[in-house]
C-alpha cells in the first residue's frame, strides 16, 4: 500500500512539473518584477555554506549599479571567519545576527575620487572629495540584495556609517584606506524559517504633474 501511494505521488509530481513546463515562460519584466517584490529582510539563517560561485555572482551583480561619473568607488570585505566577528562587531547590536549568517559583506566606500581639476579638465588628474559616494553606495548594497534573493538567499542591510562606534573597529581591524569608509554590513546565507516581504505599494504616495 504504502508503495503505491509513493508511486501515485511521484506521478503527479512528474504530471505537475510536466505542466508547468508547458505554461508561458514568465518574461523577463515578470522575472524582474518578481525578485524585486520578493526581496526581504532575513535576520535567522541555516548552517549550509554559500557556494564561492554563487558569492562571486552577488558581488558581481552588485558592481554593476550606477555611479556618478562612473567613478565606481565601491569595495568589499567578504567575512566568514566568525571568530573574528566580537572584536569587529563588537559595538553592533547585530553581532548575534551577524555570527548566525554564511558569510558577510561589508560594503565600504572610497570617499574620494581621481579627477581632473573642474576648470582645467586636460590637467592630471587629483584627489578629491566624491560627495556622490552616499547615493552610489545605496544603488550597490541594493543590487546585492536583489542578487541574494534571485539565489535563493537570506540577506539583510544594517548600517554601519554614520556610527563612529560602528565603523571606527570595523575601519581599523579590516585595515580600511584613510579615504575608505565601512558604509553596510550585509550578513547572508540560506534562510530559516518563513520569511515574508512586506507589501509597500501606496498610491498616494505618487504625484503627477506636480505634488
């Protein structure tokens, strides 16, 4: 009997993939759509590792937002040694979050830039200050949490800039740049538990023509 009903239920397995490959494929506004509403803050994680290729494509996706002038100023510290997490951490209240995750990446900025003098553009170029870097690091943590949710992911922004206490052990113990700042710290690894992304569609929030 009880083969039978394993049987049965290996069918209609087979029958539901069987017909799911026969609807429309999603397009790929559908696909993007999707992962963008799906995307949700995930503080609880599993024991399983994140794949280094699966890694690799986050960071990838998340060099490729937008930046003013394209000056790109964006690294990343990748951490998974968790016994490096108390000293690092240790005036984050996220820390207990942060030694549950796979791995974190903590997203820093070069507040600087390599650029030719405003009035003379044919000079070698100097160092100045980016005032653009806030706005290009908000596009870079985004895309990462995107990338995270399109593998299946758990990810979580928490902010370490503006925080003196938050960022001067993170600068000072990853050996940041003088011009670098630690702007997020984004934990990651397979969710546990059901993690549900909140419903913020609101109409009145949209203007047309003028506020």
């Amino acid at each position: 009997m009880k083969k039978t009903i394993l049987l049965l239920s290996v069918a209609a397995l087979l029958a539901a993939g069987c017909q799911c490959k026969q609807g429309p494929a999603a397009t790929p506004a559908e696909t993007v759509m999707a992962n963008i509403l799906q995307r949700k803050s995930v503080r609880a994680y599993t024991d399983d590792t994140i794949p280094a290729q699966v890694m690799e494509n986050l960071l990838r996706a998340a060099m490729a937002a937008p930046s003013g002038r394209n000056l790109q100023p964006w690294s990343f510290v990748v951490l998974t040694d968790k016994s490096q997490y108390d000293s690092i951490f240790a005036n984050n209240f996220n820390l207990p979050m942060f030694k549950a995750s796979a791995a974190i990446v903590v997203v820093c900025a070069d507040t600087t830039a390599l650029m030719p003098p405003r009035d003379n553009r044919n000079a070698d170029p100097l160092r100045q200050p980016n005032h653009l870097w806030r706005d290009d690091m908000g596009a870079v943590t985004e895309n990462l949490l995107l990338a995270a949710e399109a593998h299946g992911l758990g990810a979580c922004w928490t902010a370490c800039y503006p925080y003196p206490d938050r960022m001067e052990p993170v600068k000072r113990l990853l050996g940041l740049p003088a011009t670098v700042l630690p702007y997020c710290v984004v934990p990651i690894g397979y969710p546990a538990g059901d993690n549900q992304p909140k419903d913020k569609w609101d109409p009145a929030r949209i203007h047309h023509g003028r506020w």
